[in-house]
C-alpha cells in the first residue's frame, strides 16, 4: 500500500483557494459535491463561467461558454473581449524580482513596471506594431522578457520567445516560421560562470529574416552600432498605458515543440484559453494567494516561463532567475530563503542531481515560507518524493505536474487538498477530461498502463500551428491515433487515489518480447544508484525483436566495473521485473538533451540505427550524439 507523504491539515486545508472555490459555488446555487473535478467535466460550462468571476478576470460579456463542443474546433466564450496584458498589471506591490549568477538583484513594482510597459507598447506602437503582428524575443529570464511580452499583449501582437542559447539555426528554424516584425534580444547572457556574447548571432538572425523591420537590445555594453536601437534610448515619454480589447481567441504566444522529429511546430495560443487555464492551475491546483511569492527555474524557451509569469495576474510575485542552478550549487535554496518564497518549481533532473549531490536544504536554509515545491519536465521517481521529505522540507506540499508546451498548461498536476503520495501527480486537472486509453483506444483501469488522452475539449487547445492553414498537420499530431481524442503521447496509468503515474513518452516506450515498458520505470531504479548520475533507455532491433539498451553516465569518481554492472542489473530486476534490465548496457559522458532539459532519446535510437537525426538544432548538445554511432557493443 503507498502510504502518504504528506497531508494538508484542517487550517491550512480551510484556507485554500480550492475550498474558497466549491464554497463560491455553493453560493451561486451549484451543487459541486464532493468530487470538484467530476463535477466540472459535467457541469463545463458551469465550471469555466464560474472560474471566471471567482478570479474575477475582467471580460466583456459573451454570447455562449462553448460552442461546437468536439475536438478540434470547440470554441469558447465567444463574443467575449478583454487584454491579456491588462489582466496581469491590475495588482499593486511587488510584480517582479529578477536574480542572476553574478549576484545582481532587481525589483519592479507593479507601478514600475506599468510604466516600462507603457514605455516599450507606445515605442512599438510608433513602429507600427498592431494586433497580430509577431514579436521574437531571444532574452534571458530576467525584467526584459516580462515586459515585452507584456507591450506586445497590450497591442495584441503575438509574442514568441526563444532563450539566448540557441543556435542561429535553431532560432531560424523557429522565426524563420514565423515571420516576426520586431526582434528584441540581448547582448549577452551568464551560464554556469561564463559569459556568452550574443550581439554578432543576433544582427546574423536579422539579416535572415527580412520580415524583421526593427532590432531591439537590451544590457547594451558592447559592439556599439547606429543599426539597431538599445533598450536604454527607448524614449522617455509619459504616453499612457493603453489595452487593445481582442477577442476571447485572440492569438497571444507562439511556442515551438521541441524539434527532435523534424522541424519544430509552430503552436499558436490564444490569449482567453491560456488565462484561465494558467489562473486555475495557479489559484486552485497550486493555492497561489495575492502576496505570495512563485519562484520557476526555467528559461523563456519553455512553457513554464509562460506559466510563471501569469501569476502576476493574482496578485503574486513572479521570481525569475538567469543562470546555472547550480551556480553556486545551493543558489535556488538561497534565493528560496532570501527572497520567503512560498512556491518553488523545478525539474525532475534538478531534484535527482541535488540528491546525487549531497544538498539537504533542510540542514542548511530555513525555508519557512515554502509552502508548495513543484516539479515538470519529466516524471519524477518515487525515491525524489522521498528525497524532498528526508532532506528538503517534511511539511510541504510536492507538486509532480505533466502537460506541456502542446496545451500551454497541465494535465495533472497539484492538488491542495489532497494527500501527497510517492510517484503521484496527485490529480487530474479540473475541467479535462483525462483518460487512460489502449492502443484500440478502449478506457483502460485503475492501474493499467496505456496512452494518456483527453476526451474532451477544454479552453487552452492550440489555435492551431502557424502557417498550417488547412490544420492538417495539427489533426495529424494530436487526433490522428483516435479521432476525436487527444492523444498526448505520455504512456501513463491512473492510480486508485485519482492520481496519475507517467511512465514516460508513448513515443520511446520500449517493448522487448511484446511486453510494453516505460523507460522512466528503468531511470526510477538506475537513480537509486549513487554511482550513476543518469542513464537513457532505447529499443534496438535485434533479431525480429527488440532488446533493450541502457546508456549511463557515471558521476563522478565512480568506474564502470564488472561489480557495479551487476548491481545495477539486480537493482532492475528486484525494483521492476526481469524484463526490465537492459539486454546491452554502454557507458557514454553526456547525453543528448533538448533545450529545456528533456533527454531525447529518440535521436538516440535514430542514431544507432543509422538513421538520420532529424533536427539536430533542436538539441543543447548534439555533439554528444557522436558517442552513439557505431558502438561495438550494439553490433552482436
């Protein structure tokens, strides 16, 4: 029996945004009852008109909730109009507080930062900037970034961010897309004690893109130029601050997948349905209060720099952070303690290496704020959940969240009232209609494992893809396996808690002699081991079947000896089963990550079946791919 790691008690479970919620429902003469989630999959339009004046967002009246209820093609609360921008500037007091490696710290208030919203919206408007026109931004995590986005929602213009560690053909395969009309970028940017100089890629980028009419820099202190113009000779004037009232679907982000497969997708979110997904997420799956203080580590290349920011529109603080997280090692605990921050977010890899590492910010940092640590980007194994509580903080709410870059938002995530229990995402997201479902895309059971989809349509689907305008290859990626289903591409099971367990990408499941594994099923057993910093399961045909390679990465001061092959093989087999344990194991130095961290273990099974990777641009690392050609031990 999983027993649970943490449960919410009676105070902390009455002050919760959750109860406000179903209390407010009570109110208005719903009857929720007391399963929240399945009343909002059977009261939608309830639900999602309900969440609306809870969080009192500001639109002007509409004509229905939903209309066209299938997928795709649902439409939601149309005739409604309303700012995305104008959303998340109501508040007062502190909006931003921005850290880097080096040591320098800036804070915005919600004042301040009107006015630099104010200031950069009125200079674009001069530009000739209007609704619908593409914003690029290649920035760091810092003030800029919010503010541009910002300006851009202020007009409407469809903001799209990349971090500065791309590659210019990685940029181009992205913008190039697009067809931006202004380019806002950096000079520079600091990563695990280096600088970076990005100015010379950046004037490449533009001279790339003919649709780009301006360049905007930002941290001007080198390469000076008459070309472009810098973020500090932006003008002065006190022009108000305006809101350009769009429709509920109004375009507002462009995001890209990661690219592994191809040329990255181009994914167009509109401004209405990512609101009240992220105001949801962030009031009632994560009980972010007005004052409180949210802290993500990730860049402005992924989804989670999105998210992060929208809690501005609560009234909370959006914490941002630029650099390595291990720079220096304890520097997200520091700022956690230095800053009181309340909510704390993460990756899987983060949570895995600081254990690796020996940090116990238990021992070491006060963390009396915190009230709530988060974790994405992969699923996070059971022994993290017992790393948090041993060795980070025993009263805390651990949020294992899934969803991604495809819906701008979650799938399962947190659930405030809920206990916490070891491998869990703790629940299904209100309002989606989540369903395990085999490959004849039959309704699977507590406890059987299959594809993760939703069954109906909820308000933060994609627009569609940029430049695809028929929708094509959006019905191809997420409606073609069962039509009139999303199927995400997780491969997943419900637990008897209605919680979710994610056993990794449907895409890279293995299946030797026909037997359907996960491959975080084998990484939960591999990181327990202290001589292993992380490993990349692949399926390798062999012999009209298929067998199972594992790739480590040994940490440091360990060797690859007969010894710890063998421990490694038996941890495996008693931790899962015997189907488990890899048929070949290799040791490799790095393995090849996506930008935002994910491990890409597709363009490892292209490579050793000697099949081209198909966008290599869309790796941190692709250099390290050379490890994975041609190993003598994958030709028996």
């Amino acid at each position: 029996m999983n027993q649970a790691l943490w449960t919410p008690d009676p105070q902390r479970l009455a002050q919760t945004r959750w109860q406000s919620f179903v209390k407010y429902l009570l109110q208005q003469g719903h009857h929720p009852g007391d399963d929240l989630h399945a009343w909002s999959l059977e009261h939608r339009e309830e639900f999602w008109s309900s969440l609306v004046t809870f969080l009192d967002v500001n639109m002007s009246p509409w004509t229905s909730v939903l209309t066209h209820d299938h997928m795709p093609g649902a439409r939601w609360f149309e005739g409604a109009q309303f700012n995305f921008a104008e959303q998340l500037l109501r508040h007062e007091g502190i909006a931003l507080i921005a850290h880097d490696e080096t040591g320098h710290r800036r804070e915005l208030d919600f004042s301040t930062l009107r006015q630099q919203v104010a200031r950069l919206a009125g200079w674009m408007r001069q530009q000739g900037i209007v609704a619908g026109d593409r914003v690029a931004a290649v920035l760091p995590n810092g003030p800029e970034a919010v503010v541009s986005m910002l300006a851009s929602a202020t007009l409407g213009a469809i903001y799209s961010s990349c971090s500065p560690d791309f590659g210019l053909q990685g940029l181009l395969d992205r913008f190039g897309q697009i067809q931006p009309r202004l380019l806002i970028a950096c000079n520079h940017y600091f990563y695990a004690g280096k600088r970076q100089e990005t100015r010379p890629k950046i004037l490449n980028l533009q001279a790339a893109l003919p649709s780009v009419k301006n360049v905007l820099f930002c941290n001007r202190d080198l390469y000076p130029t008459h070309s472009v113009l810098e973020w500090e000779d932006l003008p002065q004037g006190s022009e108000p601050l305006t809101y350009t009232a769009l429709p509920f679907a109004s375009p507002l982000y462009i995001l890209y997948s990661s690219g592994t497969t191809g040329v990255p997708k181009c994914i167009v979110h509109g401004a209405g349905g990512t609101l009240l997904q992220h105001f949801k997420e962030l009031a009632l799956h994560t009980d972010v209060h007005a004052g409180d203080r949210v802290f993500y580590f990730t860049t402005c290349g992924w989804m989670m720099w999105n998210w992060l920011v929208s809690c501005l529109g609560l009234g909370a603080t959006a914490v941002l952070y630029d650099g390595s997280p291990f720079q220096p090692e304890t520097c997200l605990w520091d700022i956690a303690d230095q800053e009181q921050l309340t909510h704390l977010g993460t990756s899987a890899k983060y949570l895995s290496q600081a254990e690796k590492m020996g940090l116990q910010p238990r021992t070491t940092h006060h963390l009396a704020h915190l009230r709530t640590l988060m974790s994405t980007g992969s699923p996070l194994a059971h022994e993290s959940f017992d790393y948090v509580y041993r060795d980070i903080k025993e009263d805390i709410a651990l949020t294992s969240i899934s969803g991604g870059t495809d819906i701008i938002s979650c799938f399962a995530l947190g659930n405030p009232i809920r206990p916490v229990y070891r491998g869990e995402l703790q629940s299904k997201g209100l309002g989606m209609a989540v369903e395990i479902r085999d490959e004849q895309g039959q309704r699977l059971g507590i406890g059987q494992k299959g594809e993760l989809c939703c069954v109906r349509a909820f308000p933060s689907m994609p627009l569609g893809f940029w430049g695809d305008e028929e929708g094509r290859r959006y019905h191809a990626a997420y409606f073609e396996k069962f039509p009139g289903l999303w199927a995400h591409g997780d491969y997943a099971e419900e637990t008897e808690h209605g919680g979710i367990i994610i056993h990794g990408r449907s895409d890279a499941v293995l299946n030797p002699g026909g037997v359907r594994i996960g491959t975080a099923e084998i990484y939960r057993q591999v990181e327990r081991l202290p001589e292993i910093l992380e490993s990349l399961a692949v399926g390798q045909r062999c012999d009209q079947d298929e067998r199972i390679v594992l790739f480590v990465r040994l940490a440091e001061h360990s060797t690859w000896t007969h010894e710890l092959q063998a421990k490694l093989r038996q941890t495996i087999r008693e931790g899962a089963t015997p189907r488990h344990v890899p048929a070949v194991l290799v040791v490799v130095t790095d393995l090849p990550r996506t930008r935002s961290g994910k491990i890409a273990e597709l363009a490892v099974r292209q490579v050793i079946h000697g099949q081209p990777v198909n966008n290599v641009e869309a790796l941190a690392n692709p250099e390290c791919l050379q490890q994975f050609r041609d190993r003598p031990e994958l030709q028996n």
